[in-house]
C-alpha cells in the first residue's frame, strides 16, 4: 500500500521530525503493508503552529467560500471511493462491500450535508438590542480511532472546516492509510495551506502532546472511555474545550407486541456489522420472558449466516481482548449459542458470531463494552423491567427499541438514559446529533449540533 514517508503540515507533505516508524498490519492475514512515521512531540508542535497561523485567514473567510470548500473535499471523496474502500479493506480488514458502503459512502453524506449548513448557518442573530455571533473555536486538535477511520476524520474535520477553525489530526495508529489519503483529499480541494494538518503517531505520544498543547483550543476525541476520562482531565487542567465520543453497551429492547424475527434478525445484524467494532452497537438484546427462548432460536440461527461475511478483528491486542470476553461469559454462567472463543481460521484476527443466552444484568459482558461480534440476550418481566436493565451501566451513547407501533416504541424510548435511539429500525440520519449521556461521552457529532461544538458565542449591545 502507498504511504507517505513524513507529516502533512502547512499544506505539504514535510519529513518527520523523529526516525521511528510505525508498521501498519493487514488484520487478514497479519502482514505487514506499509510503515508510517511516528509523530513526536516536535512534530505536533510544527502541525499546531501551522494551524494557529492560518487561523485569521480561515476565520475571516466567508462561510460561502468555506461551504465550496468542503463541497470540492465531498466530491474529491467521491472520486476517489474505490481506493478509500481498497485502502480500509487493507489496514481494517472490513470486507470490500462493507468498506464500499459504508467506510467510503457514509463519510461523503457528512461531508456534502457540512458544505450546505456551512452556507445555511446563521453565524449572526438578533437578540433584542444585541447582535450574537457565532465564531470558530480556535484551533482543534482531533483524535480519532480505527474502527470507522474515515468517518469519524470527517465528523471531525468537517464541521471544523465548516464553523472556520482550523485542525491537526493524529489518527488511530492502526489506520493512518486512510487518514493519509485524506490529506490528498483536502490538498486537491484547494483547502488552504494550514488549515488542516496530519501528524501520525502513538496516542500517548502524538496523541498526548496534541491534548496538552497550549496552542489547541478544543480536543475532539472519539475512543475509550478510559482514555477519554484522561483527555477530559487534561484539557480540564488548561480550562480548554472538549467533545468526547466514548464508548457503549446499547440496548435493543424488543417489547411484546414488536415483529420479533425481525427485530432479532436487524439486532443481530447490527452487532455483525464491521465485526463488531461498533461503539453504538445494540450488544444487549433484551426479550421479554414469554419470547425469550424463540428469540435466543432466532438469534442462533442469524448469528450462523456471518461465518463467512465478517472481517477479522483489527488487531492482536483487541483479539485476545474479545475472546477473553467470551471465554468470561461461559465462565460466568453465560450460555453460549452460536460461536465461542476459539479462532475459526488459522490466519488473521478472526472470531466467530457469538450468542450468548441466559445472561444476566449484573454479568460483564452486559456491563462491559467487548467491541466484537458478541450478542447477549437478557430476560425481562415487564416494561419496568426492561428499563431497569437498558439504562443498568455507566454507558447511554446509543440503543433501538421495537414495537408494533411507532408510538409505543417511543414512549418506551423517551425513558431510556441514552443519546440515540432508533426507533423499529430507523434508518441512520447524517444530519441527526450522536453522542452519549453518563460515561458515552460530551458533546455531540453531525448536524448543526455538531457544528456547533466548533463554535463560541460573542455578543454586541447596542
């Protein structure tokens, strides 16, 4: 795979400043593909100067040139989705329809519906005798994981763009191809010299300095909750503005009168997708006690169709993690109905669909996120019940209700201690706000809501 040998800094690609690199492995079959340099502190240093330099410039810009901006990225995007999709296969293991659809289309919705609110935005109200505006933040420093690599640089970078601050990225280490490619992107857009900087690099290195550093206005991060605190605590220290995107244990609340194969086929769909490795992920299918053993039949029987249409887990470290989860399921008591811990395949970071039935709130894998493809079904009497159980973790990022009606569902729904929820199989929204209550995490992402958290308000009496 192609790979940049240095750091995208103030429109060009510059040598690092360090020596050490780090290998980029294909999960599938645990070879190396490509090696990216690992960015040090001297390295973020530079990428924050750049973009505090062209801070003015960009701020001042008109929303309309910023809003053709992020259109000419959009359709840059969309002229190179073939090798964005190639590129992810590559260093994620997602499979090539998955990456097609989903890692390359999705990020080209974002960016199209940030080049419109850049132009529709009202940056200036009247409030009475006063006139509000609504200025960039400063300079971002965004922090994004592997699991959806060019999803989440776009919820990032482009409401960034959009609100006229300026941003240095550090990307997952496991995925720094895609964020590479990116680069080209925004350099093609015509995004000015500045405006967006790449620094590649270990999280607690890059990532560290980018988060402490006294020239970065707002850290957006998406990852652990654990690392998230620590982000959270750093930039509290310095009084600087965060948005955290952390981590879920969703519940799927199947109630009485819902479709149930339905809903059990699109839950566990749900948790398959992209192996897994999913924050949002519905992992806790919750069944009322009179359909609970045909719905732990069902979900057996769907989980069997994944086998061979999931991709490996993304590396070594998150392989033994799953498994381990799995393996503490059984040993807990868990009843496991399709899938387990053992590798299906020789090579690569694979693991089977799981199942697990007769689990119990208080159990970890219901407490504790897995990030794999791992369902577990838990038993409920009643309404009351099933709440009790849905909002029973330090978790509330996102989750699904099923009804057989709308309304229903959303009664049950408007109680749930959660951001998102999708209601009997909503479709998912670009525009829509995501981001979590309790530990999910601060702020939210797309939309104008996620515009706004690029933005500090100024007011003018007159």
């Amino acid at each position: 795979m192609k790979a940049h040998e240095g750091m995208y800094i103030d429109g060009a690609w510059r040598p690092a400043a360090g020596r050490d690199t780090i290998p980029v492995v294909n999960p599938a079959d645990e070879q190396v593909i490509a090696e990216v340099p690992a960015g040090t502190a001297e390295d973020v240093d530079a990428a924050v100067r750049a973009a505090r330099a062209a801070l003015p410039g960009w701020a001042a810009t008109a929303p309309a040139e910023r809003a053709a901006r992020i259109a000419a990225l959009r359709d840059v995007l969309v002229a190179r989705k073939g090798e964005i999709a190639a590129t992810v296969t590559a260093e994620l293991g997602a499979p090539p329809p998955f990456s097609q659809a989903v890692h390359a289309g999705v990020p080209v919705l974002v960016a199209g519906s940030y080049a419109e609110l850049a132009a529709s935005y009202a940056f200036e109200e009247k409030v009475g005798n006063s006139t509000v505006y609504a200025e960039p933040v400063g300079v971002v420093g965004a922090i994004t994981p592997w699991n959806y690599p060019l999803h989440q640089i776009v919820a990032k970078v482009a409401p960034a763009l959009a609100a006229g601050c300026t941003v240095v990225l550090k990307p997952a280490e496991d995925t720094p191809l895609t964020a590479q490619l990116f680069a080209e992107a925004v350099h093609e857009a015509g995004v000015p010299a500045g405006v967006f900087n790449l620094v590649t690099g270990l999280g607690p290195v890059a990532g560290q300095a980018l988060a402490e550093h006294d020239g970065v206005d707002l850290v957006s991060f998406t990852g652990s909750t654990a690392v998230g605190k620590q982000i959270g605590a750093t930039a509290g220290a310095a009084v600087k503005r965060v948005a955290l995107e952390l981590g879920g244990k969703s519940a799927n609340v199947i109630l009485p009168s819902a479709d149930l194969a339905r809903a059990v086929a699109v839950g566990v769909a749900n948790v398959m997708g992209n192996s897994g490795q999913t924050c949002s992920a519905w992992t806790r299918m919750l069944v009322h006690t009179s359909q609970y053993d045909e719905a732990v039949a069902l979900a057996a029987e769907e989980a069997a169709k994944y086998g061979d249409r999931i991709g490996p887990l993304v590396n070594a470290k998150q392989h033994a993690r799953v498994r381990g989860y799995i393996e503490k399921g059984m040993a807990e008591g868990a009843r496991l109905v399709a899938g387990g811990p053992e590798a299906p395949r020789e090579q690569g970071y694979f693991v089977s669909p799981t199942v697990f039935a007769d689990v119990t709130p208080e159990m970890t894998i219901a407490q504790e996120e897995i990030f794999g493809p791992v369902v577990s079904l838990i038993r409920y009497e009643d309404e009351d019940d099933a709440l009790r159980i849905a909002n029973g973790t330090v978790y509330g990022l996102a989750g699904a209700v099923w009804a057989g009606d709308d309304a229903e569902a959303v009664a049950f729904a408007r109680r749930m201690d959660t951001g998102q929820v999708d209601i009997n199989g909503g479709r998912f929204n670009p525009l829509a706000p995501f981001g979590g209550y309790k530990q999910s995490g601060v702020g939210r992402e797309l939309g104008s809501h996620g515009l706004a958290e690029y933005l500090q308000t100024k007011s003018l009496q007159f």
